[in-house]
C-alpha cells in the first residue's frame, strides 16, 4: 500500500497536468484569435486615387461647391476610363468608393463619381472630411476591404499624404495645383504598396 507521503505526490502531479491541460485549451482560443485578426487586417487588392474634377472659376459663392462644365465632363471621362468593363486592363473596377465629406465650400469629391458610382450601382461613402485622412487610411486597411479594389475621390492638397499613409511613396508632393488627369493607382503584394501614377483622358478645350 501506498504511503500518505506518495499519495500526496500523485494527487499533485495529477493537479498540475490538469492545470497544463486547462491552459492548454484556453490558449488555443487566443491563437486563433490573433491569426482570424492578422486575416482580417490584410490590405485591399489596389487603391485608386484621384483628384476630384475641376470646379467652377471663383465667384459665386453660393455655386463654390459645384463642378465646372469641364468637371462634369471630367466626371464622365471617369466613367469611359472603367467602363465598358475591361476597357482600361491597367484599372481594375472599383467595388467601392469613397469621396470626401462635402463642406460648405465642396461637394466636388462626390459628384466627379457619381456618374460611375450609379453606372456600377455602387453607394459613395462620405464618412471622413478632407483632412482626415489618416482616418480614411486605417478604414482602408481595417481589413474590411481585403482583397477589394477602392476608389477614393479627394482633395488634392492631402492625396500624397493619404498615399503616405497607405504606406506607399508619393511620386511629387505637392500635388499640381492645375493637375486633374491623372490616377494614382497602389497595388498591394505581400502587404507592400507599390504606387503607379496613370493619366486617363484630358478633358477637351472646348468644354472649359
């Protein structure tokens, strides 16, 4: 028969591998909590950035938030550059857009995509203002959008810093005061961005 002294010792011995066991099965959980959250924190495909369209000569104030007759044609230029689908293989179809949250002074962010927003039945988010860029960044990278194919529709005076903050290199900053025909396009590799700066078709002079 066993001493009381060796019985002790099994019942501890017992004791601690049912303790190793029980933190065994609540740290699996947490693992596959992290890995779920690593997952969900991979970048969208590709990210494309553009200037919103011309606006209107300064004047009127109450018209300061529209778009200039070469705007919306800009608009409609951005239309032709996705659609019919494929029709640019070097811009993917964007499945959603952001623009800038209008202001008493510009709407012009989300009416330079309406035209292609409604063509691809698509809701314009307007949930950051314009200098809030680094918000509108870590939504991007959130994880939500993995895999996904963005459009963004800004300001010019934040867009190199948003491309920053997207963790790709502007190729100028500042951005041109009179530059409003090119696209920025950053695809993500292995979580890396690399940045493309596109021209898409100039507005023609008889619109301006």
């Amino acid at each position: 028969m066993p001493s009381t002294r060796t019985a002790f010792r099994l019942s501890g011995m017992l004791l601690i591998c049912l303790s190793l066991a029980l933190t065994a099965c609540h740290a699996s959980p947490a693992i596959d909590a992290q890995s779920a959250a690593a997952a969900t924190s991979q970048p969208p495909a590709t990210i494309l950035i553009i200037r919103h369209a011309e606006k209107l000569p300064n004047g009127d104030p109450t018209l300061s938030p529209d778009l200039s007759p070469a705007g919306y044609a800009r608009a409609q230029l951005l239309l032709k550059a996705f659609l019919p689908l494929g029709v640019r293989p070097d811009l993917p179809t964007p499945q959603y857009i952001f623009a800038a949250a209008p202001s008493s002074h510009s709407n012009r962010s989300a009416l330079t995509v309406v035209p292609l927003a409604d063509a691809l039945h698509l809701q314009i988010n307007q949930d950051f203002k314009d200098h809030d860029y680094a918000g509108l960044a870590a939504e991007l990278l959130s994880g939500k959008y993995a895999g996904k194919v963005v459009l963004v529709s800004w300001h010019h005076g934040k867009i190199p810093e948003l491309a920053t903050a997207l963790g790709a290199t502007p190729p100028y900053n500042p951005w041109p005061e009179d530059q409003f025909d090119r696209i920025w396009k950053i695809d993500y590799n292995n979580g890396k961005a690399a940045l493309h700066d596109l021209p898409y078709e100039a507005v023609p002079a008889s619109t301006r």
